[in-house]
C-alpha cells in the first residue's frame, strides 16, 4: 500500500498508511491513480510515485486527533527529492517490475467466497462440462441401446453398427468446417443475450468431449463386436472377421491408452504417432473386414456385392471417416515464411498467402508425416493481406524451428477458430495471457481495437522476449494494460491478481490463455466464485 505525505503542525511531517485509498482501475483520466482509463503518462508516473514513496506502518489515528480533518480533503504528495533524469528514466517502462508493486495489485480486491457446498465443488471440479460431454456420449449409447434392443439379443452386426456410427461422429467433430460451424453457431449469441444463455455458448471450445466420449463409446462397441464374433467361429464369414477384429481391438487399445492426459502430456510426440498411424492402419483392417465379409456372403449367398455394400451402414461410415481423413491432406501445402527471430526464446512468423478471420489457427510443419503444430494467427492490420505467427521456445521442434530458420513451411488443413472467438459474444472482457498465449490474444486485440476489453500478460522478460512491436500492439489495443515481468516481480498470487482486475475494469467475463496448470488454478478458482472464466486446456 503506498504512502502519503501530509503536513502536520508546525515543524512537524507525518507519513500515514492509508487502507481506503486504492487505486481504480476504471477510472476516469486526470484522477488520482487510476489504471485503465488514465493516460500512459499519468499512469507511469502514478506508479513511480507509488514505487518511491516510503511504507510506514499504520498508526492509530486517536493517538493523533489533529490527522483526522486532513483525510476529507485532495491533497498533493510532496516533491520527492530525487534527480530529474533519474525520475525520468524510471517512467519509461510501464511494465510492473517491482515485488511490492505486484502484491499491491493483487491485494486491490478481496475474493469472494466460494459458492455451494464442498461436495457440489468436487463435483464440478471433476466434471467441467468437457467431462460432463463425454460422460452423456457413453451413457447415451448405453441408453440407445436397452431402448432400442434388448441387451442379451444384441448381435456382432448391431455391434458393428455401433461402432461404425461412433467413429464416424468422433473424427467427423475434429473436422475444421465443422468446428468452425459450432464456434460461428455459438457466436451468434451477441452481448444482449442473458449472460446464462452466453455462458454455456462460450463453452463451445469443449467440443473435444464429443470427440473423446464418440471414439471411446466405438472402442467399447468394438470390443462387444469381437467377442460376439469369437462366441460362434463356426461361421466362415465370422472366422475372417474375428482375425480382422482381433488386430482391430489391439489398435484402439493403443490408441486410447497413448489419449489418456498424463501420457499425452509425458510424451506428445509419440501420442500424437500413435493416434495417427494406428488409426490409419485400422481404418485400413476395416475396410479389408468388410471387404472380406462381403465377398463371403456373395460367394455363400450370390447376392450382388454392391447391394450388400449399399445396405451396410459399415460401408457409409468408412466412406465418410476416409474422406474426413484425406480431406486436411488433400489442402497440405508448402508456403513460404519470412520468420522475424525476436530474441533466443520466440520468433514472429510473416505469411503473405491469405488473410485470417479473427481468432483463427493453422497447423503447420516441416515433416508431415512426423508431426504437426498449432498456432493462433495474427491478421494484418487494415487491408493487408497476410497473417503473422508468434512461436516461443517450448520443446524440440520449436527450439530447432527458432535456431534454424526455413524459408518454407508446411500448411495443413483448413484454418480453425479457437477460444478467443467467444471474446465477441460479451460487452467487456478481461484477457489474461502468460508467456506467448498472448499470440491469440493478438489476433482479438488488433482486428478488434474497438471491442472494450482490459489486458492483463505476465511473462519473463516481455520486452526482450518479444520486443517492443508486440508491447506497443498490446498498448495500442489497451492503453491501461497491466504487463508483468514476472523474471523481476514473480507471479506473485495469480488468482488474486486476475480477479482484481476483473472486478476493477469492470469486464462481464474472463478468458485466459496460459499453460494447462496456470489455467485449471484460475478457472476453477474463480468458477467456484461464480465469475464468467473461460479457459481451454487440451482438447477442453
């Protein structure tokens, strides 16, 4: 808490603490302290004078009668004794720097208390609505299934059945036309819309349950699939399929084993191997079950073979999961990039081929067939043409990426729109980043300066890591924006930190794009609050 300097009686200075002075982050420009509507100037100066005055502890006012009267009045700090060019050189950087500075930040505001029993906070502590998602996709193929047939008279054709119908609903939800479809649905909701109503739009980003939920409910269907088929090989046709199922099984196993989130985390690239050549291989073994199904029965019964292809629902569904699976590698394609090394930890990546929407991502590579990348876009300001990527070093591939720049990368599949799209559905935001999350935060903050929001990034070195372009863009979107060096001030108490400005700039919701650990402490923290936060981690 800052200082102030009052004068006292005669010959006599006092420094008093004062609890019910706090800085306001929604203030008009020209009052005292305020953060997000004074000018940079005002506000760099604020904070210098905050920085440099001295901290005294809070005396009892009884014990001095005579201060009382003086705390109903304006009053004006005193000169600080201190060299022009030194003061000068402090309020250049509006970056927080300083510890103290940091935790009188965080302190602004109180949190409030959390809602609900402990009981309902582990509920949905555990069950996020992607969780939630997942959980009705199974139960809802178990209902389908004792409603529609009862269960000891299921056959290895209803469960064949099953399973096709899954898959084709899990890879078809990872499709980018269709994501892009579900976040243009759900950002028809404008900010005039209940709040209610807007808060569970603004999940749409935890679509990856239907994916998750569709393929695991299938590798159960197929599992139920091949032990049917193993309790009657009397039939050739049955023989075939069940050495085909077998096979089949093993691979989803694997797959489903390499998707669970410690393993995905320890070892992305070999997840990431994994989910794709053992399902191209049994997408493969499907195709030839179902081939060697069909030329049994047309050998057995004499039935025309594209008759039986037509009435099996296996046949449809392998078409449209193939067709799902050429389609992003149908628009691989080799681009070229200018990449701007901004310093040893990130690059600013320029591409001249299109223009992005807002809030839109690409993956790209080097080898695709090894491995691909997600990336936020960063659209060209005005009528340029073009987008920019931010990439920080965090592993192998970028580290080598930022080392060794190409002058050509690959570009698969069609672009898609992340969390940051769901900014547009509220009147105000909060938009916290750490590190290079502020990459999607820039794709909101320069094709929609207009759009009230407040902007709050920590990160190490900002300045240096990222170079002034990236600040100046972070300032022109908000000039209040509150950017910490956490190498020099810490991260101090991020939840705390966070909901101080929410509450301060006045915003109707939160979005936040950090790690996954940053993000789970501050979306449940302040979800149990009641406060709109909205975060991805993963699939979400």
């Amino acid at each position: 808490m800052s200082a102030r300097r009052f004068s006292g009686p005669p010959a006599v200075t006092v420094a008093v603490k004062v609890d019910v002075v706090r800085p306001r982050a929604n203030s008009e420009p020209g009052t005292s302290h305020g953060s997000i509507g004074s000018s940079p100037e005002e506000r760099r100066i604020s904070r210098t004078l905050r920085l440099q005055t001295n901290h005294f502890p809070i005396r009892s006012l009884t014990e001095k009668p005579w201060l009382l009267p003086l705390l109903e009045y304006p009053f004006v700090p005193s000169p600080i004794p201190e060299e022009p060019e030194q003061l000068s050189e402090k309020v250049q950087d509006p970056i927080v720097t300083d510890k103290g500075e940091l935790k009188w930040l965080a302190c602004a505001q109180e949190l409030p208390p959390q809602l609900g029993t402990e009981f309902s906070r582990r509920f949905w502590e555990f069950f996020p609505l992607y969780r939630l998602i997942f959980a009705f996709t199974v139960l809802a193929n178990l209902a389908a299934t004792i409603l529609v047939t009862p269960f000891s008279s299921i056959t290895s054709s209803d469960a064949a059945t099953g399973a096709a119908v899954n898959f084709c609903f899990a890879v078809l939800v990872r499709n980018e036309h269709v994501v892009n479809a579900m976040f243009r649905s759900a950002c028809t909701l404008n900010p005039s819309t209940p709040l209610s109503v807007r808060r569970v739009g603004a999940k749409v980003y935890s679509y990856g349950g239907f994916h998750s939920g569709c393929a695991t409910a299938g590798m159960l269907w197929y599992l139920a699939f091949t032990i049917l088929l193993s309790a009657d090989l009397s039939d050739p046709g049955k023989r075939s399929a069940f050495a085909f199922a077998l096979f089949v099984s093993i691979l989803l196993l694997a797959i489903s084993w390499s998707a669970f989130p410690a393993f995905r985390v320890a070892h992305h690239n070999t997840f990431e191997a994994v989910h794709r050549y053992a399902g191209w291989f049994s997408v493969g073994l499907l195709w030839a079950q179902l081939g060697t199904s069909v030329a049994i029965s047309h050998y057995l019964g004499g039935e025309p073979v594209g008759l039986l292809l037509i009435e099996s629902p296996l046949f449809w569904c392998l078409v449209i999961i193939t067709m799902a699976i050429i389609y992003p590698w149908s628009r691989l394609t080799e681009r070229g990039v200018h990449v701007q090394v901004l310093s040893s930890r990130a690059a600013l990546l320029y591409f001249d081929y299109k223009r992005m929407e807002t809030c839109q991502g690409i993956r790209i590579t080097d080898h695709p067939l090894k491995e691909t990348h997600s990336f936020a876009t960063i659209s060209r300001v005005g009528d340029e043409q073009g987008f920019r990527v931010l990439m920080s070093r965090a592993g192998d591939w970028t580290s080598n990426f930022i080392n060794n720049p190409p002058t050509r990368i690959w570009v698969k599949g069609a672009p898609v729109y992340g969390v940051m799209r769901v900014a547009l559905m509220f009147k105000k935001v909060l938009v916290v980043a750490t590190g290079t999350g502020i990459g999607p935060c820039l794709s909101l903050l320069e094709s929609c300066p207009e759009h009230p929001m407040h902007v709050l990034w920590m990160g190490s070195n900002p300045r240096e890591s990222y170079g002034d372009t990236i600040i100046n863009s972070v300032f022109a979107a908000d000039s209040g924006a509150c950017i910490v060096d956490t190498s020099k001030a810490g991260r101090g108490d991020i939840l705390r930190l966070v909901y101080a400005r929410y509450v301060e700039s006045q915003s109707e919701a939160i979005i936040i794009i950090s790690n996954a650990v940053v993000t789970r402490q501050v979306v449940g923290g302040l979800e149990c609050r009641g406060v709109p936060i909205f975060g991805a981690i993963f699939d979400s």
